[in-house]
C-alpha cells in the first residue's frame, strides 16, 4: 500500500513539472515579440516570479534586504539602483515582485529566447541609448503607464553595469519620468550580485538590496532632474563601501 501511495506521489510530482515546463516553453510564443504591450498581465508575471524563483534556488542566491518599508503603498514609483552584475534585474524583479515593477532594459534582453516575450508582456520596455529621440520616446512611454496606474517602474540611471564596481555617471533625463508622472523616487542600492559566477555552485551568495531614501513625488516633481539625479547619486555613493567611490567621495568634499 505504501509503495503504491509513493509512486502515486511521484508521478503526480512529475505531471507537475512537466506540466510547468510546458506552460513555460509554449505560452511565451502566444507573446508578440514587436507588440509594446500596454496591460500587464497577472499570469505572465507569475510565470516570470515562479521561474526565476526557482532559478535563484538554484544558483543559491540568498537575498538579504532592508529599508523596504519606507516604499510607499498604494501609489506607484520610480524605482532607480545601481547596476553592478547581470543578475541584477533577475534578482531585482523577484524580491520587489510586490510592486510588480517594469523595467526600462537594453534591446538585447528582449532576444533572450523564452525570457524576451515574457519581459514584454509584463510591460517592460526597451530603450535606445544611442539615440537620443528613440529614449525619449521610451521615457514618455514609461510616464505614461505610471499615470494610467499600469505598473511602477525601474531603471539603472548609470544606463549600463559597471565592471569594475565603480559608480557610474547619471543619465539624468530618467528622472523625467518621476517629475512628469508626480510619483515618488525609490533609492535603492544592490551588493553582491557581482559574486554569482564567483560562488557557484560551491558556495552560497548573499546579495544586499537596500532602500535608501524615497523622494517625495512633490519635491522630484518641483526640482531640476540633474538635482534628483545628484541626490540620489551621493546616497549610493556613501552605500557602496568601494574603494573608487571612496576616493570620489574624498575628492568631492576637499572640492
């Protein structure tokens, strides 16, 4: 009796993951891959929640966070971190999957097979650094799903990671998307993403994702972009205990 209940088990345990594999590998490809998707859809962003999930299981990603409860309920936000791994969103997505937050990505990630179609889905969108006119366009477009309460969105104001650890100079126009929305400014800084490849699959990897500060929508709307930019700047350069931020920061103050 007990062996007939355990290979019952196990091949409901099977049916189960075979079942997640298929959803996974073929819904994606209902997914337009040119669409720019203005609804976000529940069931995409559980399949993107659930996988990666399981993904940093895997990798054997432990996250350590703090801070999180002076993000504001009940009204969306511009989200903005520092950008040191390209475990970043993945990690980043997942622990502030609460906020179902969309992030403004390089047109590279959305040719990941799979992955690609479901970012856009969950309206995250692509940006054409090289282009001025094309980013502005990306820009309006996030200020516009923050006003028709789509989603809250994320961006990585250096516009790329940086792979020496050193923080990088501001694109300051992403705050436009704050001050046009009248939404708050989520300062955040990530550690430790960077030692993924390092630790695996030998040793477990805390990564650190801390809210700084929050921006009130009232005083990102009243200042200058390149202010806000600044503000936030200093915050994640006093948070990130680097040795190249440490001497920006000395030569900061004896300026």
């Amino acid at each position: 009796m007990l062996e007939i209940i355990l290979w019952t088990l196990l091949w409901i345990a099977v049916a189960i993951v075979g079942g997640y594999l298929l959803i996974w590998i073929v819904t994606p490809y209902f997914i337009n891959p040119k669409k720019e998707y203005n609804t976000d859809s529940k069931f995409y962003r559980w399949l993107l929640y659930s996988s990666t999930g399981i993904a940093m299981k895997i990798c054997r990603i432990n996250v350590i966070t703090s801070g999180f409860e002076k993000i504001p309920e009940n009204t969306r936000f511009l989200l903005v971190c520092n950008h040191r791994s390209n475990f970043d969103p993945i990690v980043s997505w997942h622990t502030f999957r609460k906020y179902n937050p969309s992030y403004i990505s390089k047109p590279e990630n959305f040719k990941y097979p799979i992955y690609g179609r479901i970012i856009r889905r969950c309206c995250f969108m692509e940006i054409d650094r090289k282009n001025p006119r094309n980013s502005m366009t990306t820009i309006l477009r996030a200020i516009d799903l923050i006003k028709n309460d789509t989603v809250s969105v994320a961006v990585y104001p250096e516009g790329t990671r940086s792979k020496k650890l050193k923080l990088l100079k501001f694109h300051n126009g992403v705050f436009k998307i704050a001050q046009k929305a009248n939404v708050p400014v989520v300062v955040a800084t990530i550690q430790g993403s960077e030692l993924v490849r390092k630790n695996y699959p030998w040793k477990r990897t805390d990564i650190h994702i801390d809210i700084l500060d929050v921006i009130p929508a009232e005083t990102a709307k009243a200042q200058k972009t390149e202010e806000t930019a600044d503000y936030c700047r200093n915050l994640m350069l006093h948070a990130l205990p680097r040795e190249e931020n440490l001497l920006e920061l000395e030569a900061s103050v004896s300026a």
